[in-house]
C-alpha cells in the first residue's frame, strides 16, 4: 500500500452522496398464493409471476383465489 491510498480512498468517501435511512417499524404480512390446496397445512404454492397472472387474469371466468399467510 503507498502512501497515495489511504488519501484516494478518503477522497472517494467524501464523494458519496449523504443518505439518511430509517425504519418506520411496521411490520408486513407476506401471504402465499395458493395453487393447490391438498389438506389443510399443505399446499402447492404459485411458482411465478407468470402463473400469479394467469390465475387472476382469467376475464369471465369465475375464481375462488386462496392465499395463506407465510
């Protein structure tokens, strides 16, 4: 390490923008699509996005969505 190092990377540190981040303490529920239900502690999740949009994007088709707290 040269003597030149400690002060470019002083100088790198000082050019970063100032950020101020918080917590704001709630807390989130994360639910589970449910593709299959097959008792009723055990299900098939909704694997991707792709499948999530087909499930809800079925126009005159009636569906019952499940979802299941995580």
């Amino acid at each position: 390490m040269t003597q030149s190092e400690p002060r470019v990377a002083r100088d790198m540190l000082t050019e970063l923008p100032n950020v101020v981040a918080g917590f704001d303490g709630s807390v989130d529920t994360i639910l589970q699509a449910v593709s299959a239900r097959h008792a009723p502690d055990e299900f098939t999740p909704v694997a991707t996005a792709e499948e999530f949009g087909r499930m809800v994007s079925a126009a005159g088709v009636g569906r019952n969505a499940k979802f299941r707290r995580s």
